[in-house]
C-alpha cells in the first residue's frame, strides 16, 4: 500500500493474483481462551482491501476447536478425540458466524468447505474439491477452509494430514496458488527458539528446505492450536515443492497481510523450488495417496534427475511400505532425500523380488512381466 500526503490510501498492483490465507489459533484468539474479535476485524480488513484489489483469496482458518471450548464452559483437561469433535461442532459454526459478520461489513460473501485427508486423496475427490473452490474464487467468494474435525480423526490427533498448516498446503497446491501465507503469533523462522535464545536472527529468505532448516524447528504449538514451526515448515516444504512461494509472518502486526503482499520485506520467504507443475503432478506430490517408498542408487539418482529416465528394477536398493501396482510411491537416495514420487506398474512384493536385478530378468523372477520399467518416466514427478 502507498500512501498520498492526504494520509489516504491508493491502490498498489498485488504481486500475488491468487493466495492461500491461514489463520492460526493462537493469533484468532490473541493469546486467550476465546476467539478475539477485535484482531479478527483487523484480518478482514486487510483481506477485504486485497479482495477490492482484484486478488484471490482463500482462507484456512483454524480456531473451531477454542470456539466450541469457550462456548461450553469446559477446561483443556478434556483431550480426548471425541471430547474435541464435540468441540469442533459447536465452534465451526460460531466461527463461520463471526466471519460472515466481518466479511458482510465490506460487502464480501463468504463459504465454508469442510475437509479430510480422505476427500483429497481419491483422484476424483481431488478434481471435484479443487473444481468447487475455483468455482468459488470466480464467484469472488471467499471460502473459509478448515478440516473435517467431525469425522477427521487423524487431524485431531496431529497425525498424517497434521493441521491446519499442512492443510493449507493442501489447498494451496490444490488450487495452483502464487502465495501461501502462513499467520501466526510469531515473525518467522529464526536461527534458534527466540524465547530461550535472545541472540536468534529471523531468516529472512530460505532458498531451499534441507536438513539445516528443518534442524531449526524445534518450537511446540500454542497453548490452543495443534501446529508449531515444525508443522509450518512441514508445509512450506510441499507448498514450495509446487511451485508457491510461502511467507511465515506475524499476523498481529497491523497491516503486515498488505505489506507482504505489496512486496515489502516481513516474516520469513520460503521460495519455490519448482515451477508451477499441472494438476496431475501437485496431486502426486502432495503425499495424499502416497503407499511407500524406494530407495535407489546413485546411478538411479542421475538418470531420474539428469537423463530423465524411467526407474529400473536395477537401481532399487530397498522398498518400504506395502503396496500394489498403480500405487503412488516416494523417491528417495541412499541418504533420505526426497528425489519426487511416481505410479509404479509392480507391487512392494513383486520389486523386493526384482530390485537390483536387470529388466530382462524380470520374467524369469516374477512368471510375468508388466514392463522394462518400475516406474516408466511419463508417471515421474521429480523434484
């Protein structure tokens, strides 16, 4: 945003044109044990300028769970899975309330689109979730997303789909994003926790996720919500991997979703390590229906990331997980990094029995043969 000597604001072209907005619990309840209105009005403001601006917006908002808490009257010793179903009933629709009121205020029609790791994972269910959400973006309709927690088990226990920052990773490799950004109750990612570690530099910049950054997430979740920066990174690594660049930011700082998005210097920019990859591609790379993994050789390595070629039986060192032929597997080398994914045309069974072996003795080993190759180049996607 810039502004003229009248102290009015004027219109600033958005480097973004389509955004994924996540809100956090901590910061939509600010630091206490109900949703806090005052700095919600102070979101949608910020969201409702973007919105007049031409961007495209989406928001996952978590706070459901501290809504539904708060209106009951009960403590945080109830933790149990369906105690936070409960919770998640009764907040989801005090949450979509005060949203619609706030939106209304500016004119702005909001949806809500609930959620799981299931809807997504089935191709079908993929296309129709990101068809819906695309339809709304059209409409210029901002949709407040949130997982499933009724019927969403493993969100509640953090395992799998994680939270809401994972999930916002979800939605924004679902809808081919430019941005995600992810807000909180703290700047960014810093060089140690700044709680224990005064000294601790925000990075302001991360080229690339590898293990020296994720080495540096070692912060919990707030007292209400599920994620830390362990789960923000986790995010940003999928988010980045199709192509859309990540903020993490202070949401409390007035004006700090403007700024980011007219470009000034906030939080901590996570760039994308691809370019924009088709629909197909996003899905396999999300991890939604991913069944295991192989390890392959050196030799392996540069003929997927150099030669771009498909994946022999010769240059598989080991299979985790099991799973059938049409399955999606992970990539990974000898050290555990991540190479990218495929559809693999054998089962776990049928490539320990042929892993290391050359193609031409596939028949022999197995009594039938469904190809030369594991995973053939044109179902690849590397990173």
């Amino acid at each position: 945003m810039a502004r003229t000597k009248n102290n009015k604001t004027e219109s600033k072209t958005p480097q973004y044109h389509r955004i994924i907005v996540k809100l956090g619990t901590s910061l939509l309840t600010g630091g206490s044990d109900c949703l806090n209105e005052e700095m919600m009005s102070m979101l949608v403001t910020q969201l409702a300028e973007l919105h007049r601006q031409g961007v495209e917006l989406l928001v996952v908002s978590s706070g459901a769970i501290a809504a539904g808490r708060y209106k009951l009257g009960l403590d945080k010793t109830h933790k149990d899975i369906p105690y936070k179903q409960v919770l998640a009933s009764v907040g989801q629709g005090l949450l979509m309330n005060i949203y619609d009121q706030l939106f209304s205020r500016h004119d702005i029609t909001v949806a809500q689109a609930l959620l799981t790791k299931a809807d997504l994972s089935d191709r079908a269910g993929y296309l129709n979730a990101r068809n819906t959400l695309l339809a709304l973006l059209e409409l210029r309709v901002i949709c407040i997303v949130n997982e499933n927690d009724v019927v969403a088990v493993d969100e509640i226990q953090g395992a799998k789909f994680g939270d809401n920052d994972n999930l916002s990773a979800m939605v924004a490799n679902l809808v081919d994003a430019d941005l995600l950004l992810i807000l909180s109750d703290i700047e960014g990612l810093y060089t140690g926790d700044p709680h224990l570690h005064p000294e601790a530099r925000l990075i302001p910049i991360v080229d690339k996720i590898d293990s020296e950054i994720e080495g540096l997430v070692t912060g919990t979740a707030g007292t209400l919500g599920t994620g830390g920066m362990t789960t923000k990174i986790q995010a940003a690594k999928l988010a980045t991997s199709s192509g859309v660049t990540v903020i993490i930011a202070d949401g409390r700082k007035h004006d700090n979703i403007l700024n980011v998005v007219a470009g000034k210097k906030v939080g901590t920019r996570f760039l994308p390590i691809a370019s924009k990859l088709e629909s197909r591609q996003r899905w396999m790379l999300s991890g939604l229906s991913t069944k295991g993994k192989l390890v392959v050789d050196s030799g392996a390595v540069t003929a997927l990331k150099k030669n771009n070629k498909s994946l022999l039986a010769a240059g598989i060192m080991e299979v985790e997980g099991d799973f059938e032929g049409g399955d999606i597997v992970n990539l990974c080398d000898a050290e555990g990094t991540r190479l990218g994914c495929g559809i693999t045309n054998y089962s776990s069974a049928d490539i320990l029995a042929i892993k290391g072996t050359h193609s031409k003795d596939i028949a022999t080993n197995l009594g039938y043969d469904y190809g030369a190759e594991v995973v053939h180049k044109n179902n690849l996607v590397i990173l």
